[in-house]
C-alpha cells in the first residue's frame, strides 16, 4: 500500500469513527442545516445540504492532488533550473539581490524551515523575500518548507505582527506550492510587481500544539492589485483571508483573483487590531477588498467556487463594501459552505446568498471531516538527502 493510500484509509477510519460518536452540546456533528428558527439562515431547509459530517465532493482527496501536480511540474515536467535550500533559516531568506535566482527558477525548500522570529532594527521580521530584479527572478516556484516563528501567539501586540510576513513576493509568476505557515503576521503578501501569482496546496494550522495558525493579519495580502489563483488551501487561522486593497493609487484593469477548492477559517486572538476602539479577540472578516467606487483602489474581479468558509463572530473592521464578513460586490460565486453563520450579520450574509449558486450551510463537523481529509491527501513533503529532485516522484508515491 502506497503511503497515500495509507493515509486515506487512516483519515476516512478517523470520520467515520467521527459519525458515529455521540453529537455534543456544542452543536458539532448536527445536520448540514440548523433546524431551530433562532439559528437557521433564512430561506433554508434541511434538505439542501449534504449527510452531516461529510466531506465535500469538490476536495482533492484521491490521486494526485493540485498541490502534488505543481510540485511535479516544478521540480521535474518543466525541467527548470533547481535551488536546493541549504539548511534552515533563521534570518530572511535569500538575503537580497546578491543571491542570483535565474528567471524560471524552482526553489526546493522541502522539510527546511524559515523563522522570522528576529527583527531588524526598524522592527521588521520576514521569513523569505524576494526582491525586484531586471535580469532574474522572475516566474520563480517556490516549494515546500515551514514558515514559524517564536512569539508567544496571543500576547504579542498587533504592532509586532504588523511588521512580521511569512513570505514577501515582489516579482511576477510566482508560485507558491505546498509550504506550511503557521504564527505569523501576514503569511504571504505580494507587492505592486506580483502579478500572475499561484499559492496551491499550501497549509496553515496549529498541529498539535495550538488551536489555529494564527495568522495575524491576512493570510494571502494582494494590494499589489495583480491577478492570482489560490488553488487546494487549508488556511485554519487567519484574521484576514484575502485582501485587495491599496492607497487609492493601483488599479486592476481587467485582473481576476480565483479562489477554488479551499478551507478557510477565521481565527479571533487576544491582541487583536487596535483593542482601545475595538477591543480584544477580533478579526477583521474574509476579504479585505477596495470600495467599487475607488477607495482602497480599483481591484481585480473575485471567483470564488468548491471553498468552504467558516467564522463564529462578526468582523468590527476589515471586509468591504457587503460588511465585514461579506462577499465582495460583483464577485462570482458557486458550490460554497459557509459554518458558523448563525452570528453573522443579516447583511453580511446576504453577499452570499445574492451572489451564489448552490450555496449550502454546514457545521463544524463538516468542518472537521473537510480538514481531516485535506491532512490526509497533503502529507508534508520531505527532502530526500542527495536526491532533491531525482526522488520527487519516489517521494510522492508517482
């Protein structure tokens, strides 16, 4: 047995012991819908979503996933040049512009770990950055790796997380595939000159150890305005999922962001954004987008299809012209799960169910069922020593 397979047949034992376990108080494990007048969104019914606790039919879960296709096509179809990460990093990764990267190359950062942790002297942490260059780094694949850091994730103020990013991108067709994130303040931001840019199969949660991945601030900043595609996510703790939104000055003519197959929760933490206006344990909603009328900028179209979003409170700030927890104005929308709407704002919902086709209302167990299986059909891609690209396949069970 592959170990894919194993790993599916350990994940579907893990639901389907899940199913069977008595419901608890809390709600988890309910029907698809809620039943009760005070917690059901208006104009469902019990009927239109799917058996409580499964998981949805659009999830990669068998075969070879988006994220183990990009890995396969950066490291081995396109025969690009490879850069092996040489050990972890505890300063920012590749360190400026003296770290020659040609166009079209892939960065092979599997099982190597990057931890912005130290700050510079102006207060700034970042993980990995790569900067602007007239002669390389363009259409650089980045993949895999675990960017960390130390903070204490609830008692370090939101002026420390301001400053700290995971990942920064500042040049076009980048790719981002299968790297885990977890305690950061943004996890990846792409700058004015990102356009064309992919995150697929990347993962951010908190194990073992932690209730969420608290991410800080957003999880995939876009106020560079460029197109993108996040494609096979499991993004469990963010403050912002996605944001589009500048100083009034970029616009994005005829750009699309595309978010498909993907898991995203919002995750409220202590030190929230300033807490003397809005108090502690905040966040700030699923997409931080620009005003159609130009404020915040022009930003791209949003498609969002086969996701699943989940969030237990309101958004006091952040969100867009729909609210906090809305869906941007104009966006395209299908086959979406949203959990936790029972606090949601009338209007904020509203985005949704007006924008939507085949919009359905689950729980958290199928929360839980989605994420146990993205884990399982996305186990961490390991380095294999002195075969860095010639035992990708082996690695990956192709």
């Amino acid at each position: 047995m592959t170990p894919r397979l194993t790993a599916l047949v350990v994940a579907f034992a893990v639901l389907a012991v899940g199913l069977l376990a008595p419901s608890p108080a809390s709600g988890v494990g309910r029907s698809m819908l809620p039943t009760t007048g005070q917690d059901q969104p208006p104009g469902t019914s019990p009927e239109e979503g799917p058996v409580p606790g499964s998981v949805p039919a659009w999830l990669p879960i068998s075969g070879e996933t988006p994220r183990d296709a990009a890995v396969r096509e950066c490291l081995v179809d396109d025969r690009r040049p490879v850069d092996v990460v040489d050990g972890d990093s505890t300063k920012q990764w590749p360190g400026g512009l003296g770290y020659e990267l040609p166009h079209d190359t892939a960065i092979d950062a599997r099982s190597r770990t990057f931890d912005d942790s130290e700050l510079n002297e102006d207060g700034f942490g970042t993980g990995v950055k790569f900067h602007e260059s007239d002669d390389s780094r363009d259409r650089l694949c980045f993949v895999g790796g675990t960017v960390t850091s130390d903070f204490d994730p609830e008692q370090t103020s939101w002026n420390t997380w301001h400053r700290v990013t995971g990942m920064t991108v500042l040049t076009p067709g980048y790719r981002l595939v299968g790297t885990r994130f977890f305690n950061q303040g943004d996890m990846v931001a792409f700058g004015f000159d990102a356009s064309g840019w992919e995150v697929i199969g990347v993962g951010a949660d908190g194990g073992d150890t932690h209730a969420g991945a608290y991410l800080h601030d957003d999880c995939v900043e876009n106020d560079g305005m460029g197109a993108g595609l996040i494609d096979d996510v499991k993004l469990d703790g963010c403050h912002v999922f996605l944001s589009s939104s500048s100083d009034g000055t970029r616009a994005a003519p005829g750009a699309e962001v595309e978010v498909r197959r993907s898991l995203v929760r919002l995750q409220p933490y202590d030190q929230s954004f300033n807490p003397p206006k809005y108090g502690n344990g905040q966040h700030g909603g699923f997409f931080k987008w620009a005003y159609l009328s130009g404020a915040g900028g022009v930003p791209p179209a949003l498609v969002v299809t086969d996701s699943m979003f989940r969030a237990h409170q309101p958004a006091p700030y952040g969100g867009n012209e729909n609210g906090g927890l809305g869906l941007p104005p104009g966006t395209t929308c299908s086959n979406v799960i949203l959990v936790g709407t029972e606090s949601w704002p009338a209007k904020d919902l509203s985005s949704w169910r007006d924008q939507c086709t085949d919009l359905t209302f689950g729980t958290v167990a199928d929360w839980d069922a989605a994420t146990a299986a993205w884990d399982a059909a996305h186990p961490p891609l390991r380095d294999l020593p002195g075969q860095a690209v010639a035992g990708v396949g082996r690695a990956l069970a192709w």
